[in-house]
C-alpha cells in the first residue's frame, strides 16, 4: 500500500509527458518566427493588414517627437523656397530683371521640391527615410552656399533653383510618411502641427536673409542661412524613428490609383490650389514696395507677418478638422475663404490696409495648407502607401506650382504693374480648386450635408 501510494504521488510530481513539451516547444518556435517575420520587409502580395503591424499610439513622447522631426524639415522643405519674396526683392534690385524672370528660380525651386517627392515618397514606403534625407540635405547645403558665390542670373538658376530645389524634394516625403504612421484619431492635427514648420521657415529663412545683409553682406547671409539647414537637418535625422515594414516592391507610381474618383478629384483640386498659392507669398512684398510705398525692410516685414500667422493657423484647423468638421471638409472650406482673400486684396489701397490684410491673408494661407496632407491621408485605406500615393500627387503639383508664380508676374506685367487682374486670377483659380475637393467628398459620402470626413 505505502508502494502504490509513492507511485502516484512520484506520477503526479513528475513532468508532462515528452509529446507535450514538443507541441510547447513547435508552438513557441512558430511565435518565435512570426516576431522575427515582424521586422522583415512585407510584400504587395501579402494580406496581413497594417493595423495588425503596428497599432498607431496617438500620442506620447516617441509620437510627438516625430512631428518634431517633422515639423523641422518641414521649416527647410516649404520654408526656405516660400521665403523666396526676399531673393526676388534683392535679384531685381540687384540683377535689374523683370519679375516674371526672376520668379523662374523660385518656381524651379518649388516645382523641383514637389516633383521628386513620387521618388523620395516611394523611397521611404521602401524603408529608406534617413538615407534619404541626408542625401537631400547635401544638396540644400551645396546649393545654399554656392548661391552666395553666384553673380548671374543662370548661375543663381542653377545653385537656388535646380540644385537647392532638387535636396528640397527628395527631403520633405519620409518625415511625413513617419508621421502618419503614428497617428489615427488626432492625424490631421498632427499633420497640421509638422506644417507649422513650412510658416516658422518661412520667417527664419527671410529674416536671416534680410537683417544679416546690412551687417555682413549678401553672401555672408546666405551661408548662416545654409548653417541653419544643417542644423535643423541634422536633428531631425536623430528623432526619427520608422515604426512600418518597409514595403520594398511596388510601382513609384500607381496608375490604378488615378481610376479611384475620390483620389482623382482630389489630386486636380490640388492642382489648381498650387497653382495660385504662392502668388500671395512671393508678390505681397513686391505689391508694398511698387503700389503701397513700403521701403525695403517695411515690405519685408509685411511678409513676415504673412508667414507668422500661417503658423497660428495650422494647428486649429488641424485640431478643428480631427474633432469637428473632418480633415476634406475643413481643406475644402479653407481653400475657399483663401480665394475670397485674393478677391479681397483688390480693396487694398494703404499701408494700414495691406498690414491688416497681411494678418488675414497668412491665416488663410495656412490655414489652408495646414489640412492639405490630412485631407489626403483620410481618402488613404493603406498606411504604408501614404509615401506613394502623396508623392503622386505633389509631383502633379509640381507642374502648376511651376507655371503659378511666372504666370502672375506675366499678368501683372502686361498690366503695367498693376496687380487687379492678378488677384482675379488668383481667386477664380483657388476658388474652383475649393470646389473640386468639395466634390472629391462628396464622391465619398454622397450628398449629404453633416458628414465627417
């Protein structure tokens, strides 16, 4: 008895059978190789949803941080080439061209910095963000500084235009995709909080340039203007961290995408938008000094407080379009009020009014801006193409952003210097723009009034 009692009690304290340690073992061995399948690259063919990757945290420390990095590249990717109003003033002075001519330089810069970003987004879908924007740093760097030894107009073309323009949109694509693969809920006030960047460069950048020229010369300003690129590179490239599979296979651009109607729309509306949007920034200096009577550093101030105000204006209207109205419905209603504003420019007669106009058109501008790569992320089902699908439609972009600045300097040419028919321009384009986003939602929604999207 006492033996059959110890043959149990050594039968209950011994292990498991050696049939169940295997099974344990095959199954920690298959959770062992699907954790190491996590960080390989995924592919097109593969189903696995990208929330079943990575749950976007919506906040904390390490999300936030990256709208930082974000939000600097962005001061050196849009602010530096909307800062252009302050090369043109000092290019004309000093070059004695027309302004349609100068105005080639900072459309090459722009259109260049919207139509590599189908290569730089489709690079960071692929994994390759850092990389990417050293190399696009390099070449803002170079530019910048080669800019301060030109003496030409072909040699300033080159430097600021094509080579400055070329680091400007390989740069601006990867921070974005990193973003928007850290938020769901608050994407669009994210989106909007990196933009800021474009309005805080955009006073950096000229106000480097214009109260460093009376102390240490025009080259001299534009090398602290390039030391200031470095360094805004420099620590943006350490805060980034991609959280995505990269997706290594897949077309640069996605012809199926432009038979969605949504996207479609959206993509002309953006088109017309650019076309007409930097006509306030790159001309509100030029319309002081020539119709108002502002001198040099007056008109140069004016443009300050234009670019100050599209900062004040992103984060509401992103924070406004995530809670509220909905990104697409915000982007429409902005763009519309920022048509009315060019219409309303044409009232503006006194330095008292262009100050006041100054305050409203820079909100509208940013505001405007501000939701832009929100309104495109919410029509966007994949995360992962966020890099493809944006860059596709800023390189259309970049073909009106190009036409947009010399198409307003020949108008306000032919018109003797008058600016009436410009502003005409200008609104009827961005208004017509407002309205084909209006009609991108409703290609989603329907017609119906109270829809959040």
């Amino acid at each position: 008895m006492n033996v059959d009692i110890e043959k149990v009690a050594s039968a209950r304290s011994s292990p498991p059978p050696a049939i169940n340690n295997t099974k344990e073992s095959k199954l920690t061995n298959a959770q062992d190789a699907d954790l190491s399948d996590s960080t390989s690259p995924t592919t097109d063919d593969e189903i696995i949803p990208p929330e079943d990757e990575f749950i976007p945290p919506d906040g904390g420390l390490l999300a936030w941080s990256q709208v930082l990095a974000a939000c600097l590249i962005n001061m050196l990717a849009w602010g530096y080439p909307t800062a252009f109003g302050v090369y043109q003033l000092y290019y004309r002075d000093t070059l004695q061209l027309p302004e349609a001519q100068v105005s080639w330089i900072g459309s090459l810069q722009v259109f260049l910095a919207f139509a590599l970003c189908i290569f730089s987004g489709r690079l960071a879908d692929a994994g390759y963000i850092k990389s990417t924007i050293i190399a696009g740093t390099f070449l803002v760097v170079f530019g910048t500084f080669m800019t301060s030894l030109c003496k030409e107009y072909w040699q300033i073309f080159l430097a600021q235009g094509l080579c400055t323009g070329l680091g400007l949109g390989i740069i601006f694509m990867p921070p974005l995709s990193v973003v928007n693969s850290y938020f769901k809920r608050k994407k669009a006030l994210a989106l909007a909080i990196s933009a800021m960047g474009t309005g805080l460069g955009s006073v950096v950048f000229p106000a480097v340039i214009q109260y460093l020229i009376p102390k240490i010369g025009f080259p001299w300003a534009v090398r602290c203007a390039g030391f200031v690129a470095l360094g805004i590179s420099v620590v943006s490239v350490v805060l980034l961290r991609p959280v995505l599979k990269p997706r290594r296979t897949g077309p640069v651009f996605e012809w199926d995408a432009l038979r969605e109607g949504p996207y479609l729309l959206f993509t002309l509306g953006a088109f017309l938008f650019f076309w007409a949007l930097f006509f306030g920034s790159f001309f509100i200096n030029a319309f002081a000094r020539n119709i108002v009577g502002f001198s040099t550093t007056d008109s140069v101030q004016l443009l300050l407080i234009t670019n100050g105000m599209s900062v004040v204006a992103r984060p509401i209207t992103g924070y406004l379009a995530d809670n509220y109205i909905g990104p697409i419905n915000m982007h429409a209603f902005q763009m519309f009020l920022l048509g009315c504003m060019f219409f309303f420019w044409l009232a503006v007669d006194s330095a008292t009014g262009l100050y006041v106009f100054a305050i409203f058109l820079g909100f509208a501008m940013g505001a405007a801006q501000g939701v832009f790569g929100g309104a495109l992320a919410s029509l966007l089902k994949d995360p992962r193409k966020m890099g493809t699908r944006f860059g596709m439609v800023c390189t259309l972009c970049a073909f009106s952003s190009l036409a947009g600045p010399p198409t307003a300097g020949a108008i306000i040419d032919r018109s003797n210097g008058t600016y009436t028919w410009a502003c005409v321009w200008a609104g009827t384009v961005v208004v017509f723009a407002s309205l084909t986003i209006m009609s991108a939602r409703i290609a989603v929604t329907g017609f119906k009034l109270f829809v959040k999207i």
